[in-house]
C-alpha cells in the first residue's frame, strides 16, 4: 500500500475524508501554500509569560504561515465551549473578517468541542499547539520511517476530531433484509483510520525490531552510543555536523531536522564510537509524537552518555532544560550519564570556552560554538574523561619476539610511553578500550603473561 498523503493540519476538515485515503503524492513533494493566520494566545495568571507567544509566533512561521494579527486575553479558566469568552470569541472571528484570514492558531491544546464552536463561529480553520507541531513535523519528515511517525502521530490526533458531515455519503446495502441507514461516512473515516493506525503500528514494530537488533549488535561489540538531546534550535545538527563532518540540513529554526541520523565518531583513547542526532524537544510536546517516535527515542534512552545541547544566549535556557528532562523521563533516559553543552557562547559576551567540574572533580558542562568551532577540543576532553571507566590502563613487558603484538598496539594508537629494558625487553604504557583489549586476549591469550601487576 503506497504511503497515503496525510493533509496539513491548515487544511479545511470538510476534506479530510478524502484526503486521508487517496495514495497522492507524498509530505516531501507536496506543495506549501501561503497561509494567512491569527495567533490567539491566553494568559491564565497575572505574570504574562510572552516568551510563549514569541516562541508560538516561531512555530507559525515554521508552518509558512503569514501571521495577520495577534490577539492576546487574560483568564482564570478556559471557557469550556470557546476556550475564550464569548466576547472574545467574536472578536476573533471579527478579525478573521477584517484580516481575510484562513486560519486561527492557539497557542494551548483544545478540547474537539472548543475547536468546533470556534470554527462554526468563525468560518474559518482552528489549529491548536498540537495540530501545528504536528504539521510542522509533516513538512520535516524526510525518511520512510519518518513519514510513518508523523502520519500515525496526525492520525491519533485525527481520530477525536472526525464530526459527521451532510455529505450523503452514507452507505446502504441493496440486498434483502439488509436495507436501512448502512455505515455512516463517520463511522466509515473511523473505521479506516484505526486501520491505517494498526497497518503503522505494524510497520513501526519492525523498524524498532531492526534498531533493537543493530543496538544489541553494537552492545555486543561493545561500542559507546552518544546521543544529542536539547531543545529545538538549540544547535544540535550544526554540532552533528561538525563532529562527524556529516551534512545533516541545519538552519535556525524551529524543528529544522526531524530524521534521525547516526555516524561513527573517534573519540581520543576512548575509540570508535556512534554518535545520534536526535529531533528536537519543545515544551508541550504533543503525547502523541512521544508514543509515534517511539523506536527513535529508544537510541537515546539506550545511549552511553546524553550531550544535551542547550542554547546559553536563550534567555529561558533553564526553563528549556526542564523541559527537556520532562520529556527525557517520559522515555526513561533520565538515568543515563549527561554531559551539558553549553552552545553559541559567540552571542554571550565575556564567555570562553572551558568546561566545568563537579564537587567530585567530573565534567558536568562544557561551553563551546559549534557555529565558529570553538571550545571543540574541550568537548572531545570532557566525553573522554565522562566514558574514560571504558579505558584499561596498562603495563605490559614484551619480550624482544613479540614485535608483532607491540605494532598493533602502535596501530591502535594506544601506547603511551615506551621504554626498553637492559635485557631488550619492550616496557609499555597502555591505554586501552576494555573490549579491545579482551579481544586481543581472546586472539593471543598468553599476552596476560607479559601484563606487570
């Protein structure tokens, strides 16, 4: 079954049926238009918080949504039927009017019911903070497996909005005995919507069998796995990039990459190691991306050490890295080490690169720029000495007839000082990742002969 074209959370509701179900093209070729929209933003305490409405402002544009107008209200509640007061509620659709707008954005989470009486009120399309991620995550996806999220994430979120529609689609038998009202085009949208759902689930299962599999594979190999966590824009992809030499698309915006990408990464005395780029966090990230990402998310929750990436000249960078713990404990990767890395102290004045200590004198956070590569050194230094309990360090005496074993250890770049004894035998100093070094006993098993207590 071809990939099925899911609609774009700005599109009109009367067409989801049909779009949800013909085998067009695809997210990556399909064609954004330039939508015209209202932000609608509610405070619900005295201390208004505009880095919200500046950030939702952000994910708009992300959307290629041309924003109109902003209208902003105070309440101690949402309104259970517009969200918004009555009055409020008017003004909206009055802006609507006056701004020939075709889409309202809310910056909060609606209930169906709100988001109908809003668009019967209105005339007009109602996108809450869901719908919108969920649609900026539509035009991201680049991957098979991508695509598969995003389309079972829309679809979850779809299934509590589907409403009847007089459309006269209702389907009737013409059989005897089997005549009368036949399944209404409702229950027909919900009916193979929850099918679409278990054909995804069932596509996903296997993509989360092949990771589990090439993780068990690294396990056993015993490879160090890095995961990149932060919070959207915080530069993660830039940082990738530059690690790996890779070209993972970056940009400074919101959600720039989504697909998950994983490269092999030298790290001095530590060795080979796979470092992920993972999406991007945000405060209120919808459940439903956290439950479709699933078999992504797993590489961070299974990760040897967590960079979390945290953008220093964002004013709210503690806020955002609450919210990235928040999403890290939902897929139980809050207990795997973490290293802070502290980015773009390019827009901080009187900030250097160096890392910083613990009471116990550990590495807890380095300070770089990814974007004019600084402090790049620093942060090799600090994931060393935050995986360095992987290093076996060594005395070896080889005879002058084990030349053989002295140049793989030069081969593998991990004698640190060598000296030779009166009686010509090689005394050295080693260095060395603990599964290497049982795989050469595992080649050579009398090497633990020449191994100084």
């Amino acid at each position: 079954m071809d990939h099925l074209a899911f609609p774009s959370a700005v599109k009109n509701s009367d067409e989801i049926s049909t779009a949800l179900f013909s085998s067009s093209q695809n997210h990556s070729q399909r064609a954004i238009s330039q939508d015209r929209g209202i932000i609608v933003q509610a405070f619900f305490s005295a201390d208004k918080n505009l880095d919200d409405l500046t950030e939702f402002q952000l994910l708009a544009e992300s959307a290629q949504v041309d924003i109109a107008t902003i209208i902003t209200t105070s309440r101690a509640t949402p309104q259970a039927k517009y969200f918004v007061g009555q009055g409020k509620a008017e003004e909206i659709a009055q802006a609507v009017k006056d701004h020939n707008a075709n889409v309202i954005l809310i910056n909060h989470c609606l209930t169906p019911a709100q988001t109908r009486n809003l668009e019967s009120l209105c005339e007009c399309r109602v996108v809450d903070r869901t719908g919108l991620i969920l649609d900026i995550f539509a035009q991201r996806a680049r991957s098979h497996e991508g695509k598969l999220q995003v389309e079972l994430a829309q679809l979850k979120h779809l299934a509590t909005r589907l409403i009847r529609r007089k459309t006269g689609l209702d389907q009737q038998k013409g059989a005897v005995g089997l005549r009368g009202p036949g399944e209404t085009q409702l229950e027909s949208d919900r009916r193979l919507i929850k099918v679409r759902i278990a054909q995804l689930q069932h596509r996903l299962n296997k993509v989360e069998k092949q990771r589990h599999q090439n993780r068990q594979t690294r396990k056993k190999a015993d490879i160090a796995t890095i995961s990149l966590v932060g919070y959207t824009n915080a530069g993660k992809s830039t940082l990738f990039n530059l690690l790996t030499k890779a070209e993972v698309y970056a940009a400074d915006q919101l959600f720039a990459t989504l697909d998950p990408t994983l490269r092999r990464l030298n790290i001095p005395d530590i060795g080979s190691t796979i470092l992920a780029d993972t999406v991007g966090f945000i405060r209120d990230l919808p459940h439903d991306l956290v439950s479709a990402f699933k078999s992504t998310l797993q590489e961070t929750s299974e990760a040897s050490l967590l960079l979390h990436v945290v953008d220093c000249a964002d004013v709210r960078k503690r806020e955002n890295i609450n919210a990235v713990n928040e999403v890290l404990q939902q897929i139980q990767a809050n207990q795997v080490p973490t290293l802070l890395v502290y980015n773009k102290i390019d827009q901080v004045e009187n900030l250097v690169p160096h890392i910083e200590y613990d009471d116990q004198n550990r590495p807890v956070g380095v300070y770089i720029s990814a974007h004019l590569q600084q402090g790049i050194p620093l942060l090799f230094e600090a994931i060393r000495q935050k995986l360095s309990k992987r290093i076996v360090q060594l005395q070896l005496c080889l005879p002058p007839q084990a030349g053989k074993i002295r140049h793989w250890l030069y081969e593998m770049d991990c004698i640190r000082e060598e000296k030779i004894s009166e009686q010509g035998e090689f005394l050295l100093k080693v260095n060395i990742e603990q599964s290497e070094w049982q795989k050469l006993l595992k080649k050579q098993p009398h090497l633990a002969n020449y191994q100084d207590e």
